[in-house]
C-alpha cells in the first residue's frame, strides 16, 4: 500500500492540525494498522501515537496524550491524526506507517512497519 501524509503546516502554539494518512487508488487501510511517527531536526525518529488493525486499540506517546487522537475516517482509506494544544516542541515532519499485523498498537508502539509514506512538516511557532 502507498501511503500519503498531509496536513501539515504553520501553526501557533495552542493551535490545532489535522493530519491526514491516505491510501493511493483504491487501497484500503482497514487491513492495517497505522502509526504515526516524527522526527524534529537533529532528534531520534519517535513514535506519536498508532492505530491497531481490528478493535479500535490506540496508543499515544507521554508526549502527546490528551492533547492528540488517532481516528479512522468513514472513508476506508484514511487515518486521521487530530492535534490540539500544540506545543513548539511538537515541530517535526510527521510520518504515516502501516503494518498488517495484527498485534501493533497493543500498549506500545514498534517502528517495524511494513510500509513509510513521505513526511507532512509540521511547524509550531511560540
């Protein structure tokens, strides 16, 4: 599957974006489950927060728990990352990933995804 992150952009501190992972053509992402990812300029990769393939179970990061929600969208074919209160040291380019797995997403989060789709840069000015 190929996969496509958007929504990334410019905002201020305490501002909200909405990040969209999409599956090309006709692709399904309800066989996968998804993670989100990011890596800030001169900082290790970090796992955000992920999605499992069946039973709607997620994870969050300390980081960003309580302020980001991972939802599918009615759409087969989109994953949604809803980020609120950003802070500053939230900027980096955020990275859509799939698995089919079905044990991903139980309580952490692995970076040994099957497939990476290009980055969304997200920028947050204090």
């Amino acid at each position: 599957v190929q996969l496509q992150a958007s929504g990334g952009g410019l905002v201020q501190a305490g501002g909200s974006l909405r990040l969209s992972c999409a599956a090309s053509g006709s692709s399904t992402l309800d066989y996968y489950a998804i993670g989100w990812f990011r890596q800030a300029p001169g900082k290790e990769r970090e796992g955000v927060s992920c999605i499992s393939r069946v039973g709607g179970r997620t994870y969050y990061a300390d980081s960003v728990k309580g302020r980001f929600t991972i939802s599918r969208g009615n759409a087969k074919n989109t994953v949604y990352l809803q980020m609120n209160s950003l802070k500053p040291e939230d900027t980096a380019v955020y990275y859509c990933t799939a698995t089919s797995s079905y044990y991903y997403c139980s309580g952490y989060m692995g970076d040994d995804m099957n497939y990476w789709g290009k980055g969304t840069l997200v920028t947050v000015s204090s």
